[in-house]
C-alpha cells in the first residue's frame, strides 16, 4: 500500500511538473508574439496623370480599391500607384530603417502597443516626424509633397496581414493564368 501511495505521488508531481513546464512555454510564446509588430510599406504616388498607355504602366502598379479609398478620404488626386511594398517587423523598440526608393527612406520604431514613430526622409531631408497608432482596420500615412509638380507621395503603414507574403504570391499566380 505504501508502495502505491509514493507511486500515486510520485505521478502527481510529475503531472504538477509538466503542467507548469507546459504553462510558461505558452506564455514565453504569447510574449514573444505580442512582442512582434509585422507592418507594410506602401510608397504611394498620388496624382492626376493616367500613366495606361506609358512606359511607367509597367513600372508602378495602381493601388487596390481599399487603399484608394481610404486615401481618397482625406486627398483629391485621382490616380494612386504603388512605388514599392516592404514588410517589416518591428521587435520591442528597435529602431529600423527601410529605403522605400532612392529618393525615400523611413525609419520606424515601435513605441508601446500598437504605436510607432516614424521619420519619412526623402532625399535624405527629414520630412515628417509622426507617432501614429496603427491597427487592422485603420493604416495610417506619413506623407510628402512634390512641390515642382504638385504630385503627392506617402508611406502607407499598415498593420500586415500576410507577413510571409503568401496571399500575394496567390494573387500573382492567379493574374499570371489569366
């Protein structure tokens, strides 16, 4: 009987032991994921040329109907074509820098939650010096202006649903068939 009692309890702590090991595992894991912030980059150029029908049609892509919406909110140009898309992912307050283009760079930090600063440079000019909120449904834009042309360009931040990039190489594959 006391052979099953020691048995009984040896099992018991065994079980208390895992069930603790199991539970701090899981909460490293969910700390380390809050910790991570993944983000996309759109540099977007807002104006009022149709470029369908120009060697830069192939070049730069229009922006999709959520982001031209969302832009159109707040700008008045007709046209708005993705420059370039980068994804990052900021990691506790570690500042980094992302070149959007030759002419643009941004530099991104994550300062609580779901807030960053931002430093937008284009040619290597500070322009904008912002702290945005940034959540699913609401990206936030740090935005310059081409004083010579009257065009607009932003970096569109918002919070990246696909950080591994594959929703968008479906959709390429997709357009690809067609």
């Amino acid at each position: 009987m006391k052979f099953y009692r020691s048995l009984f309890a040896f099992f018991i702590s065994l079980a208390l032991f895992l069930s603790c090991v199991c539970s701090a595992v899981v909460r490293a894991e969910e700390s380390a994921n809050e910790a991570d912030f993944p983000l996309k980059l759109q540099l977007i150029w807002g104006t009022d040329k149709d470029i369908k029908g120009t060697p830069m049609e192939n070049k730069f892509k229009e922006v999709d109907s959520t982001v031209k919406e969302r832009l159109g909110e707040f700008l008045k140009w007709k046209y708005y074509y993705e420059i370039s898309c980068k994804r990052v992912n900021l990691v506790d307050d570690k500042e980094k820098k992302v070149r959007m283009s030759k002419k643009c760079e941004i530099e991104i930090q994550k300062i609580e939650g779901n807030t960053v600063e931002v430093k937008l440079y284009g040619e290597d000019k500070m322009v904008v010096k912002k702290r945005a909120k940034i959540t699913a449904k609401k990206p936030q834009s740090v935005a310059g202006k081409n004083e010579e042309t009257s065009d607009f360009w932003c970096v569109l931040i918002s919070v990246d649903d696909d950080p591994k990039g594959e929703k968008e190489k479906d959709a390429e594959k997709k357009t690809d068939k067609k």
